[in-house]
C-alpha cells in the first residue's frame, strides 16, 4: 500500500538536484533517498487510510486490504515511516532535516483533514508536484546549494503539477461519487474531462518554451518537445475508454512518460556516465516492482457507459458518460 512504484518521482527529484549542483557519489546519498522514499510511501499509506470511501469503487483491493488491516494499523505504519524518514535525514544536516519535515506537511495536508487539499483542485495539484519539487530541494541541499530560483526546478514542479491531472482519470467514478473535485469530476464526462488533461499536460512545454526563449534554459532541453505526442495520445485514447481498467492501463503509461521526462532532464542537465547509470537504476528498479507486482493500485473493470459497479453485495448506480 505505500506503491513503490511511485517512490521513483521522488527518487529522480532528488537525483535531479544533487547530480546537477554536483553532488559527490558518496555514502551520504543512501540517507538522502532512503528519507524521500519512506516520506512518499507514508503519503501513500496516509491516502490509503483517507481514501476509503472512493477506493471502495475505484480500487476496491486495496480498500479492502484497509479494512482487514484495520484502518488505526495503516495510520500508524505511516507514522512510522515518518519518524524513520526524519531519523534517516539527520546525516545530512540540519537544513535536509527541515525540508523532510516540509515534504512531510506537505503530505499530511494532501490526505488528511482538516485541509486535506486532495479535494480542492488547484491546492491539490500544488502539493501533489511537492512529490517532486521538495525532493529536488532536498537533493539540492545534499548537495550543498538550495536554490529558489533554478529554472529546472521550475520546469520540473509545473511538469509534476500538470501531470497530477492523469490519475484522476481512471479515479472519475469514486471520485465523483465521494463528492470530491478534481480535474476530472468537474467535467460532465471522462472525454470532457480528458480533453482539459490534455491542455494541463501541454502546459509544461509552454513554460519550457518561454524559460528557453529567456535564456534560462539552453536551447537543448527544447529536446523535450519530441514527447509531446505522448500525451496527447494518453488523452485521446481515455477519452474513448469505456471501462476504468483501459483507464487504468492510459495511467500506467502517463507514468512511464512522467518518469521518462524526469530522467530524460537529468541527462540534459548532466550528460556524464553517473547521471546515466542512475537513470537506469531507477529503472532496473521499476522493473522489479513491476515484475514482482507490488503496487497496490490495480486494474479494476467499471463499464463507464453503464454507470454500475457492484462492490461486495453492494450495487451502486451513479450517472456518468464516456463521450466528449
């Protein structure tokens, strides 16, 4: 339930910022991902404890795996992970130190009440890009330099943000029936809703471009630009999506794209033989997840046309459409 799938945005955030500000490959890089890894996972445990109610139709597995445990367990097993990512920063100073604590904010915020900001759009959307964003501060701190104003932070957050629209696709149903807005139920229908994923994913591009325009940016990272199909192919394939799995699957693919953005800014950043065996590291790593399959997010089948998912014993009936 923590995902370790997604522990790999945090991992490259990090990578990101402390390979770029020429960070030595030294001991002290195992504390450095080991705190940005165990923060990611409590945030996933704290959204399995909070999200009960939609998981019950969006990912009934692990809503069930909640309740079997005994939601007080989850809370506290993300207690822990906490407490141990705050342990693991303290090699590396007092200053790494603050901002773990900022990323573990961040993730409370996210999930829990009284903000939890999941459930507001644009204030989700923020601390969602945190995944990221904080890490890359952490791993820039590691390094020796924090740095506010660095355009590939810039690049790299707006990208994270923009990309927190893709999972709430294949989460329309649950979402929509708990009453909770995102970029997804605000729209009508899923088509409706994937047509504006698209112009948020598109969005990053048009910040690169500018930031390259400036002369922020060298004109290499326009490189980017040949994965602008990706998305759009992501958004208009769940727009005809009749069923949550094939949503599921799109999710699974705007993932790879997410993580093949981040790695592929590292290399732009640091064109050396480091940069490019931590990338695949991080992707040796992937594989193992995926091949041992470890991530609690599964493939679950809602006919969307129908609107009629059966939980348990439990039919619930909500109007939805596929068509844009």
């Amino acid at each position: 339930m923590s995902r370790p799938r997604t522990w790999a945005f945090a991992i490259s955030g990090f990578l990101l910022a402390y390979l770029r500000y020429g960070g030595s490959v030294s001991w002290l890089i195992i504390p450095g991902i080991a705190t940005t890894v165990l923060v990611s996972g409590a945030t996933n445990l704290v959204n399995a404890y909070s999200d009960m109610e939609e998981d019950s139709l969006n990912q009934p597995l692990r809503a069930s795996w909640v309740s079997e445990l005994g939601r007080r367990n989850v809370l506290a097993s993300s207690m822990l992970f906490y407490a141990f990512a705050i342990l693991m920063s303290l090699p590396l100073g007092c200053a790494f130190t603050a901002i773990s604590l900022v990323a573990i904010l961040d993730s409370l915020a996210y999930s829990l009440p009284p903000l939890r900001l999941k459930a507001r759009i644009i204030p989700g959307l923020l601390c969602f890009s945190g995944a990221v964003g904080i890490a890359f501060l952490g791993g820039g701190i590691a390094a020796g330099r924090f740095d506010l104003l660095d355009p590939v932070l810039w690049l790299v957050t707006f990208f994270m943000f923009a990309y927190g629209a893709v999972k709430n696709l294949p989460d329309y149903p649950g979402d929509r029936l708990a009453g909770i807005r995102t970029t997804a139920t605000i729209f009508n229908s899923v088509g409706d809703a994937a047509a504006a994923t698209l112009m948020l994913l598109i969005s990053p591009y048009l910040l690169l471009a500018a930031l390259v325009s400036t002369g922020n940016l060298p004109q290499i990272f326009l490189t980017n630009l040949f994965m602008v199909p990706i998305p759009a192919w992501i958004c208009i394939r769940s727009s005809r999506a009749k069923d949550t799995a094939r949503l599921e699957r799109l999710h699974t693919i705007g993932f790879v794209y997410a993580t093949a953005f981040l790695n592929f800014n590292l290399l732009l950043c640091v064109p050396s033989m480091v940069a490019m065996v931590s990338v695949a590291a991080v992707y040796v790593y992937l594989s193992l997840v995926g091949i041992l399959a470890i991530d609690s997010r599964k493939e679950h089948e809602f006919l969307l046309e129908e609107g009629v998912q059966r939980v348990g014993m439990l039919e619930t009936t909500i109007p939805l459409s596929v068509s844009s």
